[in-house]
C-alpha cells in the first residue's frame, strides 16, 4: 500500500525531479507532484511525494525539517482534501422572479 506525504516550505526552484531524487534516496517513490499557481504556473512552495507505508514512515523521519534548497522541509502525512461548497455563496435573488421587471423583457 502506499502513503501520500505533504512536503512544504518548498524552494521556488525545486522541481519535481529534485524531490524524486531526494526521497528516491529513501525509498521507492511512486509519484511526484508540485502544486503550482494556475495563473502563474509558478510553484506555491509544496507538494506531494506517494511512496510505500514504509518507506513514507522512514521519509518523515529522515527529512521533516531538514535543509534542502536553502529552506527547512516540513514532510509530514498529507491529509485527505477538505470538502468544499461550490457556488460562490450568497446572491439571493438570482432565479426566475426579479420582481416587476419582467426577467429583463419589456413589457410594453
């Protein structure tokens, strides 16, 4: 089976092959991913490593808080995402009736 870990406090510059090297160190990865802005495409400063329950432990011990790129890694076990509302929220009003407006129809 295989864990997911959090890495932050990531270097701008750190690519995704330099966090496969830096865990392959450890163990076996199976997946590398840095999460980037969308606008941007510029590194938010973490992402996720997915390696075996065991050599995930052993990562988490080896590398939360050490140096890598100029910066003190934070490695724990990610956490499952967060539900989320979409929608916006708020702006009542939007449906069918608008009042007497008519839905934006002149009615003359």
């Amino acid at each position: 089976m295989t864990k997911k870990l959090f890495v932050g406090n990531l270097s701008f510059q750190t690519t995704e092959s330099d966090l496969d090297g830096l865990f392959g160190q450890i163990g076996n990865v199976e997946s590398v991913s840095i999460i980037t802005d969308r606008m941007t495409g510029r590194s938010k400063g973490f992402g996720f490593v997915e390696m075996s329950n065991e050599d995930a432990e052993a990562a988490i011990q080896k590398l939360n808080g050490t140096e890598f790129g100029g910066r003190n890694l934070t490695v724990n076990e990610a956490r499952p995402p967060a539900k989320r509302e979409f929608g916006g929220g708020g702006g009542g009003g939007r449906g069918r009736d608008r009042g007497d407006r008519g839905g934006g129809r002149d009615r003359y």
